[in-house]
C-alpha cells in the first residue's frame, strides 16, 4: 500500500468510526448531521461532493437520501474503511494540496465536514472546493472558542489523538478566509453542542436548546455559502 500521506494511520481509522459508537458520539454526530442537512436541504438525484470524506459515514447518508455521491480524502486508511460502506466507485484518493479531479460546477452541493482543521492548504481547498461546485457549499468545523476544543487540545498534550495535530479555527477565521478567497452570495451559519456534559439527560436537553442559533461558542460551526 502506499504510504498514507496524512497522520490518519489505519488505529486512527479504527478509532474515527468507534468514537462515533460511543454516547457522545451519537449524540454529537445526530446534532452535526441535524444542522448539516437543515442548511443543504438536500434533493433526490442532485449530485453531491464530500470533501474529505474519511471513513464515508456522510456519503453513506447522502446515497441512502438517493443522491449521487462522490467522496475524496487524503488518507488511504480513511478511504480504506469507506470502500467497505459505499464502495470503491465512489471515492478518489488525492494529495491535500492537488486540484480535484473534476470539471467546473461537477455538483450541486459539496460539504468540507470537520476537514479544514487537518488540511495543509485550507485556502486551495476551499477554491477548489468553489470551483467544482453550482449550489451550495457546506462547511463544518470545530470552533477553537468552545469548551470541547479545550478539552481535546488537553488531551492531546498526554496522549497521541488526531487532534494533537489538528488546527482549530474561530468563526471569525473562517469568515476571513471565505471572504478573503471565494466569491457566494450569501453566508449563514449555525452552532451545535454548546454543554461539555452532556452525557446527563438534564444537559442535552439545555443543550439542544442553545444549539441550531447563532452561538459563537459551540463546539460545532455549520457554515453554508449559497453560490
């Protein structure tokens, strides 16, 4: 096989799919998801690109919704886990810097879902990302200013966890960069998973209550430029 050319080494493969087992992890995964499809608004037959698509938990979502997907990632372990659920027809594998393989406006909708914390080059991803895409882009990242990303840049300091090397942006970065980079028409955003506790039933409920707002401390930001 050829070496991986991310971090993403086939344990942390291994351990991406089995967090998402974990209580915490249904939980964050069902908001994640909940916001990301509020904003698509997905439709049968429309074509859709997922940028970093890692063990293929979002193009499985997407092809069981009936549409037509397609999903590139930087690491081969992630891929390797992905041909399993969509199959191989489905994914391209390419290097974090490269231009993707696809015609001007290929889809409709593409989502960078908790990508750009990992990339090399999240400026050229983004562009390129603008480039293959007609409708609506979405983008999902982990917000530095929350307490989860506390926790995780913590745990990273004793033990070797994907996100030891992970960058973690501000809602204002982000805005930057798009602005700075892309041409939509308009930008709208949403956060998810305000509490650190929510293992509780009593939090999930305040939880879910300071979610899908404009809450610039969540630990999920949903960004959707409209083309």
């Amino acid at each position: 096989m050829t070496k991986d050319q991310t971090n993403f080494d086939q344990r942390t493969a291994e351990d991406y799919d089995d967090w998402y087992k974990t209580g915490f992890g249904k939980y964050s995964s069902e908001l994640e998801e909940k916001l990301m499809l509020e904003f698509l608004k997905p439709e049968r037959e429309q074509t859709l690109l997922d940028i970093g698509c890692g063990t293929g938990r979002h193009l499985l979502l997407f092809k069981n919704l009936g549409m037509k997907v397609v999903g590139i990632d930087f690491s081969i372990n992630m891929l390797e886990k992905a041909k399993r659920k969509v199959g191989e027809e489905y994914l391209v594998h390419l290097s974090d810097d490269a231009t993707f393989p696809f015609d001007d406006k290929s889809f409709d909708l593409s989502i960078i879902f908790l990508v750009l914390e990992f990339s090399k080059n999240p400026v050229k991803l983004l562009k390129e990302a603008r480039r293959v895409t007609k409708r609506k882009i979405f983008i999902g990242f982990l917000n530095r200013y929350s307490f989860l990303a506390l926790s995780r840049r913590i745990k990273g300091l004793f033990r070797n966890t994907a996100y030891k090397q992970a960058k973690f942006f501000t809602l204002s970065q982000v805005q930057k960069v798009l602005k700075n980079s892309l041409s939509y028409k308009t930008l709208s955003w949403k956060g998810a998973i305000f509490l650190p506790w929510i293992n509780l039933k009593i939090w999930q409920k305040l939880d879910y209550k300071l979610s899908f707002i404009q809450n610039s401390f969540c630990a999920f930001i949903g960004v959707l430029l409209e083309l």
